[in-house]
C-alpha cells in the first residue's frame, strides 16, 4: 500500500493533505561524509523532500555486481534523510540523463551496438531486470511503507523527448511492482503535449520539468491529465556548462518569483537543482548535437546550495519564498562552512607517462592491423594510449578515419606533434616524420559519454584505421589508461622547473591544521586530472569557463597531504594554489 496517494487535486500522505516540497541533491555527486550537511540545510530552507537519481553505471560497473559503498552507499543516505526527517523521491532510471557520463547508462550495456536503448529490445529489458533484481531489496526497507523515506519512484525519465514505446515503460512498471515497490509511481517529461503523450502511462502520474513559463506549462500539464496533483518534478532554477562556454546563472529573484508562481497555483514542486554537487573523477556526462560537448567538472548549476555547500542568494530567496506556503523550521539560516587559509603548494616529483605507460596500465592490446577503440579494450572511462611505428620518414598527413574520442594528442618519437578534438570534427594532422621507423603515440582522452539523445554510447578512442601519406598504420599496442590508482605513478625528484613538453604527472605535499572545504587554483596549467590524498578530484582544463576544483574538507586530513596532478601539456610552473574562493569562470550574458 502507497503511503502516498492522490486525490483530484492534489496529494495526500498517510490520507492527510501533502504538498511535496523537495530539492534535487544526488548522493553521488557529493561527498558522503557531507551528506548529512546538506540535507539539513535542505530542510532549513523549508523542503520536506529530498529527490535523487540512481546511477547504473556506478552502482554496476560489470554484469551481475552491485556496488552500494562509500558514495553509493544509498541506503545509508536514504537512512540519513529520515534521521532530518525529510522525504524522498527516488528516480531509478535506468536512464538519468543528468549531464552524467553515458546518462548512467552502463558502458558494458552501451557497448553492444545491436542492442536498441530503453525501448522493449528482450537484451534490454532482460539486462535492466538483472539490476534492478539485485538493486531493490537492499532499498525496500526504505519505501514508505516500511517505515523508510521513499514515498515515490519515478518511471524512465523524460522519456516522450527520446521515444513511444509505451510496452516499454509497461514492463518497467512490472518491473517495479514484481520486485515489491509498492509507492506511488511517477514520470516526468517536459511539459510539451507531445513530450507528455509519448512518455505517460494510464494509472501513473504524470509530472512535468520546466524552469519558466509556469501558467503556461501547468495548462500543458493539466490538459494532458484532467485530474490528480500538478507537479513540476524539474524545476530548473540554473543551468549546467561545458567547457569553452561561459558560466551559467539565473537570477535569484526571478527564480524565486517563478517559484512563487509556481506554490501559488497549489502545484509540488522538485528544485533542480537544490545542491548540485560535483563531476568527480570521470562522472561528467556529455552533449552531442551538432557537435560534442562536454560538460565541466562542477555541477554547481547555479542551485540554491553552492557546490561547496555555501547557501546562495537562492537559498535565502527560496526560504522567504516557501514561508508563504508552508512552515519553515523555526531556526537559523545557515552560514557558509568554515574554509582553509590560502596555501601554496610545490610539486617537486614528476613522471612522464609516456615513459611509464607500462607501469601505469594493464598489459596492452596488440592490435595486428586497425586500432581497437576504447570499448573493446574494456575500458569504461579516462584515457587510452595507441603506439606503433611509421615505415616511412617525410612530410606527409596522417589521416584518422572516424576520427577521434574525444580529444587525441600525437607524438613522434616523443615529440608533440598536433592535437585532434571530436569536438572540432577533426580527422587530419600534417606531421614531420624525422626517420623511418619512428614511434607514432597517439594518446586519447575520454572526455565524457553522452548523456542525451540518440548518440549515447558513441565509441571513444581511436575509431577507425589510421594512415600516414595513404599508407595504412598497422601493429598498434593499445594501452587502457583508467587511472584508477595514482599510487603506482613512479614519481622522481624533479629538477628545477618542468620543461617536458609531454604529459607528466607531478606531485606535492602540502600541510593542513584542521581539514576545511578549499578550492584547487592552476594558474599557469593548462589540461588534466587532479588527485588529492587518492581521491580523483575530476578534470581541469584552460578553456574554462571553470578554473578551480571543488576540494572537500573530508579529503583532507590533519598533517601531510598529496596532491598528484597529470597534466596533458608543457608546462613551465612547479606550483599550484589551495584558495578559500571558488572560479567557476566569467558569467553568461
């Protein structure tokens, strides 16, 4: 039995009348040692309810896991929410969207291209039942109706903008029931009659995502469905970037207002975001129209907590906003959390990964004729290095048919030779090559699986045959470069200031009293990774707009601390910034 139920216009929860008041913070994209942070704060600014994705790649990396530790450990948040006595809408999937790598779809799934994505394809559906059969007992405890948090589970999402196949979404309710969720179900899509036609399903609410234009699209969503609760379950208070654009805001008062709107009309509603969090590691997801582009690292999306926390001025406008709804907490707004003194740290160890690769990745791939692209190597994510020999010396052009995933750096004989980006359609590079024989590196970054459309699961690497002059390339070694243990980087004393012009990892130790948020500032850097004490902070790049990395506090500890950087390009600097204020990059007009 759902504790949660409609009536002809609204909600009711245990019978009583409930409005959802509820804010999007993913478990995933935030420190787990914070979780309990920010759903405080989340209910100091009036929500009631907490709404997360579930990410399928993460919670299962291969077939037949199921991974529900450190910050996957859903039940322990899941736990967490209840103990600040808030609410939860869970939302599944399988496919997120979420500007997450691959919209959460598992590479391992994504991999076979015979296979037709979220529809009713037998290989899909058999592969979606396996995970959610090992993913929903351990969360059953926390439905409602056994007392836990989850009052309702969201089907697919925004499923009308992707397809019709309404047998589809049937076998996921079945899906669902038959593995014991018996809270009240829910879809979402954008509040378009034709969005909302293709993605609803008959005795399954139906909510909308929208930002603005609320009368407008409460009409949409009230004419689709006569009856039952309206519900905004996105309603996108800001925006996310992708590198080479300029920083995303909104307004605080005109959110707010369409906020106000929004309660005004008696609709729920779910804040997207409320906390955003961030893209650690290599989690960041990918657009692909037109051309590629990937998104940042931070997902602050200019929500209503900061990425490190901090309430915004949205926090405070939302707050004032939802008093004259419903009862906010008698209690304080919160301040911002405490942050480290400015530091400066020196990297004084350096290892060239071209001369390391053996040490840093799995027995390589010897490709006999073609390259092998990253799926086959089995890698789901971070680089890949191609290394052969070219039988002829001279100028000429190499030619990279398909070109690349996403961004490939060529060296001869060590050398850098060119850069190609998917993002630039590029597949050529004019080379000088110095002796026959030469060694040809071509070392590729993957820089994010797309997240929406139909090009999820594009193929990364090197994603056709490769020819110098005409003359195909053959007798590749192929190296997987996942990265997933800097600890095996064998760092040397560096001597004097860094003057290699290919990609090296560096290293420093820098000294912490007591372990507050901070923010990784590279002036004089130009692209790669950044590690500290182990944990993957993500990726950083130039291009911007962002231009420091998110640091939680529960990454540092007191003492000595590591920072490893790999950074793709020359550098001159040995040195890099820990500064108590975030750079997300200059401000969208």
């Amino acid at each position: 039995m759902s504790a949660l139920t409609t009536s002809s216009d609204g909600f009711l929860l245990h019978g009583e009348p409930f409005r959802i008041l509820s804010g999007a913070m993913h478990y995933f994209r935030i420190h787990p040692d914070q979780w309990a942070d920010r759903l405080r704060k989340a209910r100091l600014m009036g929500l009631n309810t907490v709404e997360t994705y579930v990410p399928w790649n993460l919670h299962q990396p291969d077939p037949g896991t199921l991974v529900l530790d450190g910050i996957l450990d859903l039940p322990r948040y899941l736990r967490l929410a209840r103990a600040e006595g808030l609410h939860v809408l869970l939302r599944p999937g399988p496919y997120i969207c979420a500007e997450w790598d691959g919209g959460g779809l598992p590479s391992w799934l994504t991999t076979d291209t015979g296979i037709r994505l979220r529809t009713s394809d037998p290989r899909f559906t058999d592969a979606l039942d396996r995970y959610l059969a090992l993913l929903l007992p351990p969360l059953l405890p926390h439905l409602a109706a056994n007392g836990g948090p989850v009052i309702a589970v969201q089907v697919e999402n925004e499923y009308g903008a992707y397809g019709d196949d309404t047998a589809y979404l049937e076998h996921l309710v079945r899906t669902l029931r038959d593995q014991g969720v018996g809270e009240l179900l829910f879809t979402c899509d954008q509040a378009d009659p034709k969005h909302l036609a293709a993605g609803s399903l008959p005795g399954v609410l139906t909510t909308g995502t929208f930002g603005s234009r609320i009368e407008q699209s409460l009409e949409h969503l009230r004419a689709h469905q006569p009856e039952g609760p309206l519900m905004c379950a996105e309603f996108w208070i800001g925006w996310f970037d992708h590198w080479g654009e300029p920083h995303h805001v909104r307004d605080a008062a005109d959110a707010a207002a369409d906020l106000d709107r929004l309660l005004s009309a008696g609709a729920s509603v779910n804040i997207y975001m409320f906390h955003g969090g961030t893209n650690f590691g290599f989690t960041n997801g990918a657009n692909h129209d037109h051309a590629y582009e990937p998104v940042v690292t931070s997902y602050d999306y200019d929500a209503a907590l900061t990425e490190s926390g901090d309430p915004g001025p949205k926090y405070h406008a939302f707050r004032e906003v939802i008093a004259r709804h419903a009862p906010v907490p008698d209690e304080p707004a919160p301040g911002p959390s405490p942050k480290l003194p400015d530091t400066v740290v020196e990297l004084d160890g350096r290892a060239a990964l071209l001369a390391h690769v053996d040490a840093l990745a799995a027995p390589p791939v010897r490709a006999g004729a073609d390259p092998v692209t990253m799926e086959e190597l089995g890698l789901r994510a971070g680089y890949a290095l191609y290394r052969t020999t070219v039988p002829a010396a001279g100028d000429g052009v190499l030619r990279f048919a398909g070109g690349v995933g996403d961004r490939a750096q060529v060296f001869v004989d060590g050398a850098p030779a060119g850069v190609l980006e998917r993002e630039r359609h590029e597949e050529a590079l004019p080379v000088r090559i110095p002796r026959t024989g030469a060694t040809l590196d071509v070392l590729v970054e993957n820089m994010g699986g797309v997240n929406y459309g139909p090009r999820i699961g594009s193929r990364k690497g090197l994603l056709g045959p490769v020819t110098f002059d005409g003359t195909a390339l053959h007798g590749w070694d192929c190296h997987p470069l996942a990265l997933d243990d800097v600890g095996r980087v064998p760092f040397a004393a560096a001597a004097g200031s860094p003057s290699g012009a290919g990609p090296a990892f560096h290293r420093g130790t820098f000294e912490v009293r007591t372990p507050a948020d901070t923010f990784l500032s590279l002036p004089g850097w130009t692209k790669g990774q950044a590690w500290i004490n182990g944990f993957h902070l993500g990726r950083y790049w130039n291009r911007g707009p962002q231009r420091t990395l998110y640091v939680p506090a529960p990454v540092l500890r007191p003492g000595t601390n590591e920072l490893v950087l790999l950074e793709l390009q020359a550098t001159t600097e040995s040195r890099v910034h820990l500064t108590d204020t975030p750079d997300l990059g200059p401000v969208k007009p």
